[in-house]
C-alpha cells in the first residue's frame, strides 16, 4: 500500500525540485542528469535545480548543460539559500537552464577556468589562454541563446567577477529574484518561455505539487566517500591496516579493516580528480617506514617517510576547487598522526627483533654456570638449573664459571671459560 501511494505521489508531481549544495563532480552530474530524466519520464512541468555550489570539474559541468539543454521539461537555476552562491561551474549551468533566479543574498560568477598542472611556465600561459577562449565562448554561446547579459557572463568568466543577485537582476543576466521556492513558483507560473531550441512554451504552475527527489542510497554513498577529506583518511587508514597485518599476520582485523578502507578510497578516486605522483609519494612514504625495521638509518628514512607522505597528501587531489581537495589543516594532524604510528611500530619491531630469547635453545646462549668436571674438550656443566652435556675449545677445570657460547645438536652446550 505504501509503495502504491509513493507512486501515485510521483504521477501526480508536475514540479520536482533537486538540491545540489556540493561540488560539480561525477556524482552530482549523475544526480542532475537523473533528476531530469525522472522529470522527463513522468512529464512534469518544471524542474529546480536548487544550487549552492562552489564549482568543479569541467567534464561534469558539461554533461550537466547537455541533459539541461536536451531536456523536454524546463529546467530552472534557483541559487539558495541566502548566503548561497553559483560560482566557476555553476554559473555556467545556470546560464544554460531555461530559468536563472536567484534568492537575496547570494552570489554567482568567478568562473574563471583554472588549471590543475602542465609543465613549463610559456606552457602554461598559452594553455591558459586557450582554455579561457574555450570557457568565454562557450558560455557567450549559452547566454545569447537564454537571451542573457553576453558581456556580464563573459566578464565573470574573463576577468572572474562575481555579482550579487541586484546587480546580476539589473543587468539581466538573472531573470529574476526569490525569496524562497513557493515565490519562484508563482512568479514563474504562466511565464511565456523560451526553450534553447527556439519553441515558446508557457508554464502552468498552479495548484501543482511540489516534490523534492531525494538521493538514492547509492548516490548517499557515493556523495559521502566523494568528500576528499574522507578520502584521504580512508587511504592513510587503508595502508596502515594493511601494515599492521603484514607486521602481525595473522592478526586478520587490521587487515580486514585497511582492505576495505583502501577499496573505497579507491572508489573516491574514482569520482575525485587523483595525481597519481601524489598517490605514489604516499605509497613511497609508507615503503620508507617499512625500510625502517629492515636497514639501520638512524632516523633518515623515518624522516624521508613523513616527508613523503607530506608532500603526497599535499598534491594528492589535482583539483582548483579548494572544496575537492584535502584541507592543509587536516592534511598536517593526520600526516604528523600516521608517521608516529608507524615511528612506534618500528620502534616496537625493533625492540623485539632485540629482546633476548626466554624460552627454547636461544634463551640458553650467554648464560652462566659452572662446571662440574673438567671440559677437556667435553664434560658436564650446571646451567640454567640442569645438568648439560658441554664442549669447549678451552681447558675448563672442575669448578669453572663458564657461559654457553652455542647450543649445538643434541643439547650439547659450547662454553667457554669467564
């Protein structure tokens, strides 16, 4: 019965709304482009697009402008809340949808193109140059087709200006401002519309529900392991379990944990865009802890470790977006916490790879006992409380304080003489 009303709810929904409050990555393309075949599939009237964002990646934006544009439902932008923004990415997505609104208080523009790494610094700016030609033109195109403010929208890309929601509604580049949804729904209903391939549609708002699409359990995975700072936690805890079962096998918990823990941070670089030097630097690093219990450094590769896994963290996400990269305040805690873990496991390697024996044949080597005949070359011995068969390359008298040197086949002691 109750999976009977949810549908009924969806077939009578002629307005669905989607709230993007992250980054544009891979994930919430998918959730857009769904969104708005959803929207398609059971003939809705309209579609927001809720957005709060910072920007994000290119290809995803672009997908993203594709299904808006191809929609048969009109889609519309709506920046909210107050205090919200349409930054970089977003405000190419705005400017390509049917409607572009905007709540007091927000903000949209800063859409410079910036470059995530190339070599040479001519390099760079040449390449720079093309891919702002590429991103001006592109979205001069967007804005004379949804009859927008050209010259605003390429300033904002060109010489990254942000603007208020005042001064984006005076200049037309909006087409107009909202206090909240129910107000945008109402000063859009009977709107004469102009669809991106020419066709004029009018929307009849009226009466019509309102239902918010809420994220698959699938994509609430997907959205919480894209947050690169959980990312990059999952990878330090992965290597580090996997460490600890190696260290310890047999120990299965560890490992178990650090398996899971590196797939899924696997499964985020998926979506998030890796430097994989960074990743290998990281990988370097934890080489260098493991070296540690092997060759005596003094320190050197402990030290190369932490600075290693540093330097990796710092580069790990090749993303302009401060939003889809680790924190440096995160990155130094979690570095400085992992490179002691792994400075204490060595230092506990260590230790026990000198501890003497205390039990078996290698807890009798450097005892001391006495002899209670003469080994001359051979004779018996009291050590460790018993009577031993000994041997000697010294001449041993009756009496002699001597202290095992081997333990030889057949419980034989070689001692020699203190």
């Amino acid at each position: 019965m109750l999976l009977i009303a949810a549908c009924s709810v969806y077939l009578e929904a002629e307005i669905l709304t989607v709230t993007i409050k992250e980054p544009i990555h891979p994930i919430t393309a998918e959730i857009i482009v769904k969104s708005i075949e959803k929207a398609s599939q059971e003939k809705a009237e309209l579609v927001i697009i809720k957005l709060n964002t910072p920007g994000g990646l290119d290809s995803s934006m672009r997908e993203i402008i594709e299904a808006i544009i191809g929609s048969p439902v009109p889609v519309v932008a709506y920046v909210s809340p107050a205090g919200a923004r349409a930054a970089s990415a977003g405000l190419f997505i705005a400017v390509a949808c049917d409607i572009f609104a905007m709540a007091p208080g927000t903000s949209t523009g800063a859409a410079h193109p910036v470059s995530i790494g190339s070599s040479g610094q001519e390099q760079d700016k040449t390449m720079e140059e093309k891919v702002t030609h590429d991103a001006a033109a592109y979205i001069r195109t967007l804005a004379e087709k949804r009859g927008r403010n050209i010259q605003m929208a390429e300033d904002a890309v060109r010489k990254s200006l942000s603007y208020t929601e005042q001064e984006a509604l005076k200049g037309k580049l909006i087409d107009l401002v909202a206090k909240n949804e129910q107000e945008l729904i109402e000063a859009l209903d009977g709107k004469e519309i102009k669809r991106f391939n020419g066709e004029v549609q009018v929307l009849n708002l009226k009466d019509q529900p309102v239902v918010e699409l809420p994220l698959t359990f699938r994509q609430k995975i997907l959205m919480a392991i894209a947050n690169p700072n959980l990312a990059y936690i999952l990878l330090m805890l992965g290597l580090l379990g996997l460490y600890f079962e190696f260290a310890n096998p047999g120990a299965i918990f560890p490992g178990v944990i650090g398996g899971i823990s590196l797939l899924l941070a696997l499964l985020s670089f998926q979506i998030l865009p890796v430097n994989y030097v960074g990743l290998l630097l990281i990988l370097l690093g934890t080489v260098f802890f493991i070296l540690e219990i092997k060759i005596t450094s003094y320190g050197a590769l402990a030290v190369g470790g932490a600075i290693s896994l540093f330097l990796g963290s710092v580069i790990l996400i090749k993303s302009p977006i401060p939003e889809l990269r680790p924190s440096l305040k995160f990155i130094v805690p979690v570095v400085l916490g992992i490179s002691l873990i792994f400075v204490l496991l060595v230092y506990l390697v260590i230790k026990a790879h000198r501890r003497r024996a205390m039990t078996g044949r290698e807890s009798l080597v450097g005892e001391t006992g006495q002899a209670l005949t003469p080994v001359s070359p051979d004779g018996k011995v009291f050590v460790h409380g018993s009577i031993w068969r000994a041997v000697s390359e010294d001449k041993i008298e009756k009496g002699d304080k001597v202290q095992v040197v081997e333990v030889q086949d057949h419980l034989t002691l070689k001692v020699k003489k203190v």
